[in-house]
C-alpha cells in the first residue's frame, strides 16, 4: 500500500516541477502534420530548477510531451523578412490545456490569421514559445 502512494507522490512531485518550463522552438511549416522532433530550447521560469530543466526533459520528456495534458501559455510569432531589409513580426498569445504535441492543433487558427497580415513570398518561420502555467 505505501508504495501506491509513493508513486503517485512522486507523480504529483513531477507535475509540479513541470510548472513554469518553457520550451522555445522554430517551425518552417507549421500547418504540416508531422511527427518529426524539433530542435528547441529547453528553460525554466525558476531559477533553481532552471539549473536542470534540460536533464527533467531529457528523462521525462515523453511524459511532458505525450502522455500528461498541462495547461500552457502559448506565444506564436511569425517572421516574414521584406527585401528592403525590414522584419515584420506578427506576434500572438493563447492558452492551451494539451499535451506539447498537440499545442500546434491550439495554434492553427492564430496562425493563419497571422499569414494575412505578413506577405508569404517572404515568409521566414514561425517562432513558438510554451511556458507551463498551470497543472489543470
């Protein structure tokens, strides 16, 4: 009996380590559906668990990526560089309750909207920053 409650100890434990990871990545498509990794940029907002925020992704990422719904500050930014030399930035913010790997489904809406007001022959990247803000 103590070990149910240990392991569902530990599992609280980890959820609550999750709050206030931020993960940043770029995207050049992201309207494909794909399930290829990304390269990102692991963080936290804590300054003590920012120390080993990329090690509790490194073991628990599957975890916080596909199994475990958190719910998530979303910042989308799409990039559309001008050939006079200008960058246009077009930047929206939308919470989330979803698994990483389905933040993007959250985000489509956004960004097709953002596409309207950039022009897409000079389209560069979408920019996406998640920050865990809550556990439910």
């Amino acid at each position: 009996m103590k070990t149910k409650k240990k392991k569902s100890n530990m599992r609280k434990r980890a959820r609550a380590g999750v709050k206030g990871l931020i993960v940043r990545w770029a995207d050049i498509d992201p309207l494909r559906e794909t399930r290829e990794q990304i390269a990102g940029q692991i963080d936290h907002r804590n300054p003590v668990l920012r120390l080993c925020a990329q090690e509790v992704f490194r073991d628990f990422g599957e975890w916080i990526t596909h199994k475990e719904p958190f719910r998530w500050l979303v910042k989308v930014i799409c990039v559309f560089d001008y050939p006079n030399g200008t960058t246009q930035r077009e930047e929206r913010e939308l919470e989330a309750f979803a698994t990483i790997d389905a933040i993007n489904e959250h985000c489509m809406e956004c960004i097709e909207e953002m596409y309207r007001h950039g022009d897409m022959s000079c389209y560069r990247h979408t920019e996406f920053e998640i920050e865990c803000v809550g556990v439910k």
